[in-house]
C-alpha cells in the first residue's frame, strides 16, 4: 500500500489521477489502523454490533420502501441493496460505504459527524401536548489531517468481494442520499474489515485541502431534504412509539419507531394527522367501539406477537398444521403485533393478520387495520385479503374469490408471516396462557390505559 501526502490541492489531484478509473474512494475525518498500521476499515455492525430486533424492523421497511419506489424492484435477496437503506439511513450494515467520486470522499474525510438527542414539545393533529425524542445530526469541519483510502475494484473482485454501484434502487421520482453520493456498498464483511490488499493507496491532506478538493459538495446536498429524497421521507413517516420506561405524569413522550439522524428540523408545533403517536395496546384490551351495540359471538384464538416475528423474512409454507388445528377450534385467528404498521395508507396502519374460516372448507387471509390519527385510535377494521382451501392433507391452496383484494400484490408477507406462526406455536414460543390466547416470549401482556377511542377520558 502507497501512503501520500499531499499539501496542496495540485498534488491531491495528481495523487487521485495517478491510479485512474477502476478505484472507489471512502473518506474519513480520522484515521483507525490496526496493530500493523493497515487502515482498518471496518462495518458499522463490526464496530456497534448487531440488534436483532432493530435489524429486522429496518430490513423491513428498508425493502417496503423499494418496493414503493423503484420501479421494477423485486425481491431477489439480494443483501447489498437490501442493506443499503439501512446503511446509508442510520443504522447499520455488513457492507462498508464508499463513492465512485472522490469529490465526495474528500467532503467526509473533511467534515466530522456530529449528534445529539433532542426533545421537543410538540402538539398532536388535536392539540394534545407530547414530547417526541429525536436524534438531530450535523457535520462540523475539521481542521485537521484528512484520509482518502483509495478502494481497488480489480482487488475487490480477486477477493470475492462485491461493490455493488446503488443506482440500481435509484428511485423514479427525486434523488436518494445514496445517489447523491455515488454511493457503493461493499462486502459484504462478516468476520474482518477491508483487507489492506484492496487498499492501493492512503492518501492523507489538510482538510481545508481536501474541502477545496470537494468543490460545493456540502451536507444540504449530499443529504437531501425528505421533499427530495423519497426514502427518506417514507421512513420519517413510520409511526411514532410512545416510551414506555418514561413516566408520564405530566406529559407523554414518544421516539421514532426507527430512529434515525434528522440534519434539520422536521417536526411542526401542529403534527399533522398522518403522524401516529402509538400508545401500546391489544385491540381484546379496547372497550366496544361507541356505536357498537351487540358482541360478535365468534370464536377467535388471538396470537399476541412481537415485531421481530412479525416483522421477519421467511419462505412462504403452504401446510400449517398448527393453525389447522386452531381452526378447528376456531371461527378467526387473529395475529396481532405490538405496533403499527406502516403501508402508506395516510392515518390507517396494519396493526396484525386474520384468518377467517369461510363455508366448503375456504378460509380467508387478511390484515386488521387501524385508524389512527395522532394519539387517537379512531377506528379497527379489515383489508379485504386473499382466500385459500385447506385439502384433506392440510395444505393450503390458492383460489379466486369474488372478494379478493383487487390491490394487485400477492400479499406474500402475509402468508409467510403464517409459516413462522406455525412454527412458533409447534416450538412453543408462541404458548396458551389461557384458552384462546396466546403470546409469544417476551411479550408486554399490558395496554397502556391511555390507549382507547377517540380522546382519552
């Protein structure tokens, strides 16, 4: 590995051009090498670790927000844009960031991140007063050494290792951060960062050298506002969620369900109606609806479960025998999760999965939603769903039906989400603590009492 210096801005750019196309380019502010003075250029999760739960909630939203956004977007499993969203957002990846510009490299290697937690006080769309947590962040220059590491493509592919150019999830409408930044993931890198083999060069320069070098590259551009940026603006729009471990004698206080550096100020004194602030609850603790005037006499078995469960990936399994044998039992199945879940839909939210049994052996799979204005739970229905017929075997076969859902998806995620209850409840982490209910491990039994209909008494 060449090490440079360059003092001016005519020999950076003679130290760039020196190694031409086929290198990519990561910046940084300070320079981590490891005991044999290699740069050490290691991923987020390597350095921060891993949380399992958070990592499957952003995973799911990362990739609803491709499939909302770019056109022709399927779902291939592929980790490198699959994690890119999470990477580039705030939280973390198994891939290391770096750009085809190294314009934008040298503005990193010459500005520092910084944050900090902020609360604000603010009102619901009905005036009601909370306090929303958020992590506002801001680049600072430097003035001291920056480092430019110079990434070798033709190294990266002798090692096995992909960089993966993320135009491919540029979205129809606006320019994502990541397109902003010529950005490249990667890896991915599980067990040891970058191998000093893929690092050509480590060049280091003022950062006010490296500032000039970077033009009018500046944080308003390289993060675009949520109004250009449409992943942005769609993971902002998730729900709030109410902080349990606070008390709330005098006033409420809620935190992003994924937390994420805010570089300006996105909330308004008067939050509009599609900012749902969540209060924890399990529609069997809700009284009846207020024009409700008689009990429905349906059998349901209700599943209470986590994000994590719910929110997880897994192959589509078309023979359930465990909730064959609670539809045996049972009129519904309601599998319901400990928040809500964001579609897009303007107030309302999915808040779980039905299945309702139907005459000559069809059953119907669909999604409780929830409307959800601010503070206020204003309404609990169903989205129409898909149907199926259960054979002789136990095995689950799609058919048409007159009310099928005409939105066009598959509604995959439903059906999977079956397949991990199945196996759930066979593994008992999904048990019966009374008849009709049961609630995976580790999951808060309780609803907040605030949580109730329209405005709270």
């Amino acid at each position: 590995m060449e090490k440079r210096h360059c003092e001016t801005l005519e020999e950076l750019r003679m130290a760039i051009e020196a190694y031409g196309p086929g290198v990519l380019y990561r910046g940084q502010a300070q320079h981590y090498p490891d005991s044999n003075s290699i740069p050490s250029l290691s991923t987020t999760f390597q350095r921060q670790g891993c949380v399992p739960d958070l990592m499957i909630k952003w995973t799911y939203y990362a990739k609803r927000a491709l499939q909302h956004l770019v056109r022709g977007w399927k779902k291939t499993g592929d980790t490198a844009t699959n994690q890119a969203i999470l990477q580039h957002y705030g939280f973390r990846s198994f891939f290391l960031d770096a750009s085809g510009d190294p314009r934008v490299a040298a503005w990193f290697a010459s500005n520092r991140f910084e944050s900090k937690i902020a609360v604000n006080l603010v009102e619901d769309c009905f005036e009601d007063p909370v306090w929303l947590r958020t992590l506002n962040a801001w680049f600072v220059p430097t003035e001291d050494i920056g480092h430019l590491y110079l990434i070798s493509q033709k190294s990266l592919r002798q090692s096995g290792i992909q960089a993966v150019h993320l135009s491919e999830i540029a979205t129809d409408q606006g320019a994502p951060r990541y397109v902003r930044q010529d950005a490249y993931m990667v890896g991915p890198l599980i067990q040891s960062g970058l191998s000093g083999d893929c690092i050509p060069c480590h060049i280091t320069a003022p950062a006010e050298v490296l500032r000039n070098f970077a033009e009018d590259y500046n944080a308003g551009w390289l993060f675009p506002e949520p109004s250009d940026d449409p992943v942005y603006r769609e993971l902002l729009a998730i729900p709030w969620e109410k902080m349990r471990h606070v008390p709330d004698d005098c006033l409420e206080a809620f935190q992003r369900s994924l937390e994420l550096p805010e570089y300006s100020w996105h909330l308004q004194k008067h939050m509009p109606p599609r900012s749902a602030m969540y209060r924890p609850f399990w529609t069997r603790d809700l009284p009846p609806p207020p024009a409700c005037q008689t009990a429905t006499a349906t059998q349901i078995a209700q599943l209470l479960c986590s994000g994590s469960l719910y929110h997880g990936a897994s192959t589509p399994r078309f023979i359930l025998p465990e909730i064959n044998k609670l539809l045996e039992e049972y009129d519904e199945i309601s599998i319901e999760v400990d928040g809500l879940v964001y579609h897009g839909m303007d107030t309302r939210y999915g808040k779980g999965v039905g299945i309702v049994k139907m005459p000559e052996d069809i059953v119907c799979v669909f999604e409780y939603g929830v409307d959800h204005p601010g503070l206020r739970i204003m309404g609990v229905g169903r989205f129409y769903g898909l149907h199926y017929r259960i054979d002789s075997s136990g095995g689950w076969e799609r058919v048409m039906h007159e009310d099928d859902c005409t939105c066009g998806s598959d509604h995959a995620e439903n059906f999977s989400l079956l397949g991990r209850v199945d196996l759930s409840l066979k593994d008992r982490w999904l048990k019966c603590v009374e008849p009709g209910l049961y609630v995976q491990n580790g999951v808060d039994l309780t609803s907040d009492p605030l949580a109730t209909w329209g405005e709270p008494s």
